[in-house]
C-alpha cells in the first residue's frame, strides 16, 4: 500500500495561480519541503505554464537476488518484478490542469508496476467490464475544484495517490527503493472522493470517501472512509496520521478493517552549501491496524476466532553532502500481520489468487496459504548511496536485506515452473521453491521532470 505533500501544495498552487493572487492565500507557502522522504525534491517546474503542469517520469532498475531464482521472479515487492534483468518499472507522462479553480490531473503508467500493482485487488472479479485492464495504465486521475477559502480547498474525485505507509507512490520521491514491510503492504492508491482542506498555512485535513482498500471496486456494499492530518509547523518537521475503517474482505461484509498510520520526519542538519555534509533528516513511522468479525478478532483470538492485525514500524536516517549531490540512506523495519490480510501474496504457482479464467479456483496449484490466523512475521533492513546531478535525475545503488518467520520469499527453485518458464508443465511433487530470507543489490535510475 502511500502520497506526499509537496504534490498537494503543488496542485492548489496550480489552480490558486489562475486566481487573484493579490487575495491568495498558498498552504506551506515559503517552506523547503524537498528533503522530506515521500515528497517531490524539486524546488521548481521546468514543464508549468499558467494553466498546465506537465510531469514526466522514468523509473529503470536492474536488481539481483543473492538467492538468484530460475524464473528471475521477485516476490513480496510493489517496486520490483523481475531479477538479473534491466527492467523499466514506470514510465509515466501526464500533469496538472488549471482553469479559474477547475482542476484535473492524469499521470499514465507503463511498464512492470502496470501489473505488480493491481494484483492482489479482489474487487476486480465482482462483475463485468474487467477493472484491473481498465484502470492498469493509470496511477492517477482526478477532478475537481479549488474554492480561494482559508488557505484553500480542493474537492476531487477519481484516482488519487495513497499517504498511507509515508512512502510515495513514485519511487524518485523516496530515500529508498525496495519500501520497509510498513509501506509496501499498505495501499499505493484510492478511487474515490478526497477534500483538501488548509485552515492554515501549516496544516492540512483531508477526508476521504474512498471504494476500498487499494481496490478498483467495492468488495462490499459499504465504501471505505479516511482522513490524513498533515501539520508542519515549520520546514524541519513534519507531522502525519492516515486513518482508515471499511469493509474490504470480499463478501464478508460483517468483518470491519481499521488501519492507523503515524509519521515524523524531522531535519535536524541543514548546510546546503557545505562540501561536507549538507543535510541531515530521519522519518520513523509506526501502524497499528486489524481486522474485525466475520469470523476473527483483532487480538486474543482462539482457534475458533483467530487474531487478525497488523503492526509494522520502520525508521529511517538520511545524509547528504557535497552540496546535496550525494546522500546516504540507511534504515529499515519490522512487521507482524497474523491473517496475513495484508500480505502480498507470492506470484506465478505460489499464487493464492483467483484465476482470471476461473475465479473460482487459485492460479497456482500450491498456493501460499492466507488463512485466518495465520501468523507472518517479517523484518528487512537496507542501506543506499544516491548520486543526485540535479533535481531531475538520481542514480541509486542499494543493499536490501529481507526476513520472513515462514517460507515466503522466491528460492533457487522459483515460484513457475522446473525450468522456470511458463510453458513448462509441472510434474508430480514439483512445489514453488519458497525460502524465509533475501539479500539483493538494486541499482536504479530514477528520472523526473
């Protein structure tokens, strides 16, 4: 599951650009907000006219697992799909329109994170009309107004961008690249209604009506509903709280999801031109979410109503230096999900979810197991070093070291076939080669304009 403030500000100065700006009033406005981890790192625009702001994105990366599996298939991971291959994750085009406080904005995706997204969404086999193609090459997409009230409101509908989990759904925003537990099991997305209200300049609440749980559809007949708080009050600190109730187990419609999730991003250095180190910030997250009736109980559950939650938090620490061109990110997390409701399920014969052509029945013949109550523990830590040129391109070489409580992770053996192609057909006894840990080394180039 994940969007970032400096988009918000960015789109209400957008639409408050049109308008008489002699009464306007700009939320954060005069605040550095470019090192904070999910948020855009460009100072300016070089694409905005007064009534578009074009976007521009190219996420490439090749990664190599250490367990080097035969179908090169990455499993547990929204940034990542394919191993020992250069890959293009996303490649986006879109942008921002404004016109007297109408405003609209569309960004396409194409590439791996196309499908790695979308598909553990059950929604999409409740009815016709094939929602994950319909909606697979768009991240966001959105409309609305902008009302020159306090320090602005927005009220939009479509698909927009997720905060749940700090990270951004784009990676060029993040301090790392493959996400902590925390973020990469939380949604990346929303359809629905979301109102940005600023009653300050430092602070932002937006409400949310919402169909799901990152789903195209509804599972049930009642939608989601949330909120993120967002408060700085000042450029070195940043407050958040996402909070979200819905119904999100397909035809279980008594069985309620409550998610809460809470961040601090604070810069506690900051020499920008010093040839030594520039910069210094750390963000720490933490979320507490379950799962209740229809069978299970958040916590103290029995075999007859077993425990369903979800606890995760993760740090991180970040320094640049040689004037911002360099910085160094270290961090990482720990998860607990017994349900494993929000787990992302492995791929390819591993795979417990429905088949297209047959939702009746998995796609994998050995699917891993997403009882309730079933218990997953994991934990992962990751280190990196960016080389950053300008604001538009960074150059980032990573460490990520994954671990699990149960298999769960792709082996030497894979998670496909014995020769790890498709067209193989599985012999009696062959199982996905499942393994409880992973170390990888990812290189990414991350371009945005």
């Amino acid at each position: 599951m994940k969007r970032t403030l400096l988009i918000c500000c960015m789109a209400a100065y957008g639409a408050l650009h049109a308008q008489d700006s002699s009464t306007t009033k700009v939320p954060f406005d005069g605040m550095d907000m470019t090192w904070q981890n999910g948020s855009d790192r460009r100072a300016t625009n070089a694409l905005q006219t007064k009534y578009f702001t074009g976007s521009v994105m190219l996420d490439a990366n090749y990664t190599h697992s250490f367990n080097d599996p035969i179908d090169n298939t990455v499993v547990g991971s929204t940034a990542l799909a394919r191993n020992n291959e250069m890959q293009v994750s996303c490649a986006g085009i879109g942008g921002e329109f404004n016109y007297e406080g109408a405003r609209a904005k569309i960004m396409t995706q194409f590439g791996t994170r196309s499908t790695v997204v979308p598909r553990n969404d059950y929604s999409v086999y409740r009815g016709q009309y094939d929602l994950a193609n319909v909606y697979r090459y768009i991240s966001e997409a959105y409309a609305g107004y902008h009302f020159n009230v306090w320090y602005g409101i927005n009220i939009d509908a479509g698909m927009f961008m997720s905060y749940i989990g700090l990270n951004s759904y784009y990676q060029v925003e993040n301090w790392e690249y493959q996400a902590s537990f925390t973020s990469d099991n939380t949604p990346w997305f929303f359809n629905g209604v979301r109102v940005q209200i600023f009653p300050s300049k430092n602070l932002k609440i937006e409400p949310w009506i919402i169909n799901g749980w990152q789903s195209y559809g509804k599972f049930n007949s009642m939608p989601g509903f949330g909120a993120n708080i967002t408060w700085c009050p000042n450029e070195n600190v940043k407050l958040l709280t996402n909070d979200y109730y819905g119904t999100d187990a397909a035809m279980i419609p008594d069985r309620k999801r409550f998610h809460s999730d809470n961040s601090l991003l604070v810069r506690y250095f900051n020499n920008p031109m010093s040839k030594g180190v520039s910069k210094m910030a750390f963000s720490l997250t933490g979320d507490l979410g379950f799962e209740q009736g229809g069978g299970v109980k958040a916590f103290n559950g029995d075999s007859a109503t077993p425990s369903q939650h979800f606890m995760s938090a993760m740090v991180y620490n970040r320094v640049w230096f040689a004037k911002n061109k360099f910085a160094w990110t270290i961090g990482g997390g720990v998860m607990t999900n017994p349900g494993r409701y929000l787990v992302l399920y492995p791929t390819g014969d591993a795979s417990p979810l429905p088949d297209p052509a047959d939702p009746t029945r998995t796609v994998g013949s050995h699917p891993f197991s997403a009882n309730a109550g079933d218990k997953f523990n994991g934990w992962d830590c990751s280190t990196n070093l960016d080389w950053m040129p300008n604001q538009s391109l960074s150059v980032r070489l990573e460490y990520v070291h994954r671990q699990a409580d149960v298999p769960y992770f792709a082996g030497r053996g894979g998670v496909t076939s014995p020769t790890g192609y498709t067209t193989t057909p599985l012999p009696t006894g062959w199982a996905p080669d499942l393994v409880k840990s992973e170390d990888r080394i990812i290189l990414a180039v991350l371009f945005r304009l």
